[in-house]
C-alpha cells in the first residue's frame, strides 16, 4: 500500500520532468523514421524483412534506455536527500524498505511508460506495413527487462550518492563504461592480453548491455554473424534458446542483486 | 507523554549526547534549546525513530525502535528545511494524508484554521508557495493527521520576524491540546511558546524548568529594549548610563539595549519618567543565549553540569 502510494508519485513526478518526454519523443521518432524507412531489402544485414527495423530500434534501446533509466534512477534518492524531501518522507509512517521499493516501481513504471508510448507508435505503424506484431512486442519485453536492470543500478548509486551531481556524474560513468566494454571493447582486450575465450563469453552475459544485445539478435533470428565472436561461440554452446534464457537470467540476475545491494545501502543509513 | 531514560546517540567516534533522562507530560510545550550543533536534529532523530541510540524513550505509549514506523503515526514533524516536492498543494496534502492513512478532510480544515484554504492555495504549487506557507501547510499536516505530538525543528529559522510570530501564534492557537516538543536557538522564539525549557549543552542536558527558572538559575535578566526618537538617542544612553538598576547598555540610532540589574526592571522605567527621558517605547528582550549557556557552565567546575531548576532557585518544575 506505502509502496504503492510512493510508486503513484514518482510516476507523477516522472511523468512531469523533461526526461520522461525526452524518451518517449526518441522513441517515437526513431521508431516511426525505422519503421517507414528501414524496411528494405536487408539481405545484406542479415535480418529477416523486417529485421533492419527491428535491429535499428534495439541500437537505439541500447544507446538510450540504459542512460534515461540511470539518469532517473541516479536522482530519486540522492535528488531527494539534497531537497530534504527524504527527510521529510522518512518522518511519516513509512520504512526505508518501502521507501526503497516505491521509488523503484515510481521510476521502472515511468520508464516503461515511455516505452510503451514509443513502442506503440512504431507498433501501430508496423502492423500497418505488415511487420508481425510478436517481435516487436518481444523487443519490448526485453526492453523493460533492460530498463529495470538499470534502474536497480542507478538507485544502488543513488543510495550511495550524497548529492544528484554525484550520482549523476556515477551513472553517466557507469553507462559509457557498460558500453565500451561491449563487444567491441572486449574484443580489444581479448586481442591485447590474450584473454581466455571462456573470459570473453561470460562477460558477454555479465554485461547487461551485451547481454541485452545477444538475446535480441538471437529473438530476431539474425544470421548469428552479427552476434560477434563471443556472441557466436556462445550461441554454439548454449543453441539459440540458450543464449536468450542465459542472457535474460543475466539481465534478472542485476535487477535483483542491484536492487538488493541498493536497498541494503539505503536501509543501513541512520 | 514523551520520556527519555538513559538517552544517548554518536556517530562513529564522534559522542552527540549521553544520559539524557526526561519526561515531558501530555499537553505541555515544551522548547529544546541548544546551539547549532548541540544535538537537537539528533535527538528528534531518535524520537522519530529514524536512527539508532542507547537508552529507552518511548512516546505517547510506544517504546521507540529504530527503524519501526509506528511511532511516526502519533508524531508530526515539521522541519527547519521546507522540502521541495513536485505537486501542487492539493497533491502534497493528499499524498501525505494518505501515507499517514488519515482522511484529507483533517488536514484541509486545519489548513483553513491556518488561513490557507485548500480552495484557495491548494492548486498553487509548493515552490510557488512563501517559506512561511510551505511552513503552514507542514503545520497544518502535522496537526491534521491526529498526531499527539508534534515535533517541531527550528521551523522558523528561513522566515522573516513577522512569518515568525505569525507561525507561532497559529500553533498556540490550534495546537493547543498537543504535546509539543520544540527546537530552537532563539530564546524570543521560546518565550513566545514554551511552559519549559530543556537545554541541551556539552553533550548533556544542561538545564530543565521553566523559563523563569532559566532566567534566576542563570543570573539572566531579560534586557530592555527602549525606543527614542534618533537625535535623543546619546542623551537618553548617557543618562541612563547613571541610573544603578543599569549594568550595561547599548545605544544605536533607534534606541538604546539595557541589562537591567536583577529585578531593577519596574525601578528602571520609574527612573525613566522621573528624568523625563524622550522614551517612546519599551520592550523587554530575553537575554542572549551565549550567556545563559555560560552560566549554566560555570555553575559546575568549568564543564557543563546538568542543573535542576528546583534546587537551582527552590523552586520547582
């Protein structure tokens, strides 16, 4: 019920700040110029017909649900300490678990709406051209799996953050490092020091944002020479089914344990 | 209604306070003086229960326990930092009516009883709001939602002189059946408010009684504060300067400040007609808080020592 009632006003209060627009206005906008454009002959990709889309929309979840879901998450806590409108919270009948928990279901389900709004126009206009409405309502699924992951960082961070500046400037940190140890970075380490393949598989998985990548190449059928080398060596070990249960259990995996390890941080504060 | 037995709180090697022991009844109003830093915030930490402490304190019947909310329904806060929420005033009655699992209309009607209908103000958002609102509309909160104690934490330190009494005498008008426990640094503020006076000093508390009591246990003479028009200013402090219920004075272009001799405060005012001085106002002002706290240091070895008002001056508390 607390919960529920914290949870209402996050989504009240995302749903008035500029990054909330922001995400959706991306979406829809990528999302619409993808679908209307996108869906050529993309043989050359790799994708099925309408894959190209679908591969553009998931470059730009990549990119961008990670940095809006951290940039949100970064300031619920730390924001609200420098406002002294935790303070004030932590003064009624509430606990910190519930404190805790309301700001994550506020920001994920603010999030998420921004999603669905994006999606949804790209949805309305695939099932126009035909597109089936499965991959992408599998895209989106996936997508609010990443965004929860993230969130569950940024609120550890925010937990741990004195400030919004400070957490800010962690998330952001945080966000350019999950990329640059994407594939491409990974593959420059593993060619540097001469890692173990074995390494270089796992981080694949470890990575929410490579993990994220992997099972959505896998959903859409991709030829598996886009998964890069780690992604393929993974695909042949695991199969296809797998690869995309390994990468969704990596991905609940940081959900969990972040939002464990964050609310642990803001419980033991006194 | 609030007591306190063995009370104490540090943060890491760092000791607030120790061995606090007090009980405040149902229904007093009580003031927590003490300077910045003295462990006021601190110790409505504790009451709130929102850190943990050594000792036991317990209020309106509940033992506190750290980390347990539900204290916090028979306790309104208001802070000395008016927090910024994102919601009109409608929003942030309703949202904190329901967390407080209490109806809208308590808060609503104290709010009018405040002079800040929600008819009115309520579609205002907070940040529109003056610091003295935002105030109101915790105050109205606080004492909406059934609380028995309200807790009060410097709420006029951001407010000018006139918010300040407005506040006040808004609380002593509606919270009138409350137990209230509140803090400040200000000895104006506590005359304004308070049947007593916790101080807390050094780590401890230093004092407990009433403000009369503060005052003869301190040797604390409230000071005169007498108007004169700007040009009779030197004349009025050089004559007064010679009258023997004065220990000390200070003038400024719109009157002179007096320290007034013990009770010499009625010789004073005599002395001022008797010498015609062009005296067009006068006003009494508690002493300042530095030299109440010097006192009580000095009524043990040099360290503060708690002082009971009752064998400080044979009177009672």
């Amino acid at each position: 019920m607390t919960a529920r009632l914290l949870a209402q006003a996050g989504v009240r209060e995302s749903v008035r700040a500029y990054w909330f627009w922001l995400n959706a206005g991306i979406f829809v906008a990528g999302g619409l110029l993808l679908m209307l454009f996108g869906q050529v002959d993309v043989s050359l990709l790799g994708y099925r017909s309408y894959g190209r889309a679908l591969a553009g929309l998931m470059q730009l979840a990549l990119f961008v649900v990670p940095l809006m879901a951290l940039l949100s998450s970064g300031a619920a806590i730390a924001g609200a300490r420098e406002t002294g409108a935790l303070d004030y919270l932590l003064a009624q009948p509430v606990t910190r678990e519930e404190v805790f928990a309301g700001k994550w279901l506020g920001v994920t389900a603010a999030v998420v709406a921004s999603l669905v709004v994006g999606y949804g126009a790209t949805g309305a206009v695939a099932a126009v051209k035909g597109v089936p409405a499965l991959p992408i309502a599998m895209l989106l699924l996936f997508t609010v799996v990443l965004a929860a992951a993230f969130v569950s960082i940024g609120l550890w961070v925010s937990a741990l953050s004195s400030t919004r500046g400070r957490a800010t400037s962690v998330v952001f940190t945080l966000w350019l490092a999950f990329l640059a140890l994407g594939s491409l970075g990974l593959m420059a380490a593993f060619v540097r020091w001469g890692l173990p393949a074995g390494v270089l598989q796992i981080w694949s998985l470890v990575n929410p944002v490579e993990a994220f990548r992997l099972a959505m190449i896998a959903l859409l059928e991709a030829d598996p020479g886009l998964l890069g080398p780690a992604g393929a060596a993974l695909i042949d070990n695991l199969g296809r089914t797998g690869l995309i249960a390994a990468a969704s259990g990596s991905l609940a995996a940081w959900t969990a344990l972040a939002y464990w390890a964050g609310r642990r941080a803001f419980t033991s504060a006194t | 209604m609030i007591t306190g037995v063995g009370l104490g709180k540090s943060y890491g090697e760092q000791r607030v306070f120790g061995d606090l022991d007090f009980h405040i009844e149902a229904g007093e109003r009580v003031a927590l003086l003490g300077l910045n830093g003295a462990g006021k915030t601190t110790l409505f930490r504790c009451l709130l229960a929102l850190t943990d402490f050594e000792g036991e304190l317990r209020v309106a019947g509940e033992t506190v326990t750290p980390g347990r909310k539900e204290v916090r329904r028979r306790i309104g806060y208001v802070p000395q930092q008016a927090p910024l929420y994102d919601m009109t005033l409608t929003e942030f009655v309703a949202f904190f009516s329901a967390l407080r699992g209490v109806a809208m209309d308590g808060p609503a009607s104290t709010l009018a009883a405040l002079g800040m209908p929600l008819e009115e103000t309520g579609g205002k958002a907070l940040n529109e709001l003056s610091g003295g609102m935002v105030q109101k509309a915790l105050l109205g909160l606080a004492l909406g939602s059934g609380s028995s104690v309200l807790l009060l934490d410097e709420p006029t330190a951001n407010l000018d002189p006139g918010a300040r009494r407005d506040l006040f005498r808004r609380v002593r008008e509606i919270a009138a059946e409350t137990t209230l426990l509140f803090a400040s640094h200000r000895l104006d503020e506590i005359e304004l408010l308070a049947d007593r006076v916790l101080v807390l000093h050094g780590g401890g508390l230093a004092f407990d009684g009433t403000l009369e009591e503060l005052w003869r246990a301190t040797d604390a003479a409230p000071r005169l504060w007498l108007s004169a028009p700007p040009h009779e200013v030197e004349r009025v402090a050089a004559e007064l300067r010679e009258c023997p219920a004065v220990s000390d004075l200070r003038a400024n272009g719109a009157g002179v400040e007096v320290d007034v001799r013990g009770d010499a405060s009625l010789d004073l005012l005599l002395e001022v007609r008797q010498r015609g001085l062009p005296v067009t106002e006068f006003r009494t002002r508690p002493p300042s808080l530095e030299h109440v706290l010097d006192q009580l240091e000095r009524h043990g070895d040099g360290s503060p020592a708690p002082v009971d008002a009752s064998t400080a001056d044979g009177g009672g508390s």
